[in-house]
C-alpha cells in the first residue's frame, strides 16, 4: 500500500499520458509493478530478438535513490513461461530522464525459445537507496519494444533499376 500507480495526462509524452507512480514513506523492500502481455508471433528462426527500452522521468524532490525496473519473460501460447527471464533497473533523478534497455533473451545468450508465443513485459518502481520516510513521484513517459530482424532490406531511393541492398549481421559481423 506505500506505492501507488495512476494514468496521468502529459502532453510532453508521446501518448499523451503517463503512467506514474508514488512512493509513499513504506518499508525498505517495497517495490511495485504493472505489466501486459504481448504476442510476438512466435518463429523457429533464432534470428530474431526482443528489445524493450521504457524511459522514466523523477518528478518530485525525494525521488533521488529510487530506481525504475524493466523486466522481459518469454511465455508460451499456454502463458506458462519459457527460456530465461532478464531485467535491469535504473537510478532516478529528479528532474531527468532515465532508460532501461533490456534484450528478452540476453542472459541466456541464445536465440529466442522456439515455443515462445508472447512476452510478458513488466515495468515499475522500487525504493532503492530512498530512506523509508522519503516519498517520491515517478512516471513511465515511454515503453517500447522493438523487434530485431536477420536483415534488413534497404531500397535504391535513386534509381527504380538499381537491386535493393541487404544490411545484415552474421557471427557478430555487420554486412552490407
């Protein structure tokens, strides 16, 4: 109960909205989330991958130690979970901006499951280094995830009779 959650307007965030959160004074553990969960298609070609990036803002004085979470979970059409869950956090300063970024498969240094159907995105809060009197105000300005290819394909803008170019990456080598 020491953390609250709200939709709030901001014309400033690209939705229009924020989603913040509250720290009320509370106990040194206290944390909280929101999460939604994703289809992803699903693909036996290990190729592809996940890349999430939620950006924060630290809205009031007190906000200083508390951190922002970002966790990524691959889970199957049954919504039972598959391959390694990974996550990362970030410090909060008041008046800034700060950004988690988080690849879904990161820690297990391997492909994407071959029976993931979803990913399970959670976002939020926890206290951090704030003393448990403190009280702080953080919003979710940005959430994205964005989906990494074995390739892309790149047009010829100049000319209708020039072949289309590939940008790709093999063995951590880039191509084009």
């Amino acid at each position: 109960n020491a953390i609250e959650c709200s939709h709030v307007a901001d014309s400033a965030s690209p939705s229009g909205k924020n989603l913040r959160f509250k720290l009320n004074p509370g106990a040194v553990s206290d944390e909280a989330y929101v999460e939604t969960i994703v289809p992803i298609g699903g693909s036996r070609d290990p190729s592809y991958a996940h890349l999430t990036r939620a950006t924060s803002y630290g809205v009031s004085e007190g906000s200083d130690g508390a951190q922002t979470t970002l966790a990524l979970q691959y889970l199957t059409v049954a919504g039972a979970t598959t391959g390694n869950a990974t996550s990362g956090t970030a410090n909060v300063t008041v008046g800034a901006t700060s950004r988690i970024d988080v690849t879904a498969h990161a820690s297990s240094g391997a492909q994407p499951p071959a029976d993931a159907a979803l990913l399970r995105i959670r976002i939020g809060v926890k206290r951090g280094t704030m003393g448990t009197g403190n009280s702080a105000v953080v919003d979710f300005t940005d959430i994205r995830t964005d989906v990494g290819r074995p390739f892309v394909l790149l047009g010829d803008g100049s000319s209708s009779t020039k072949s289309a170019g590939i940008l790709k990456q093999i063995a951590g080598v880039v191509y084009l």
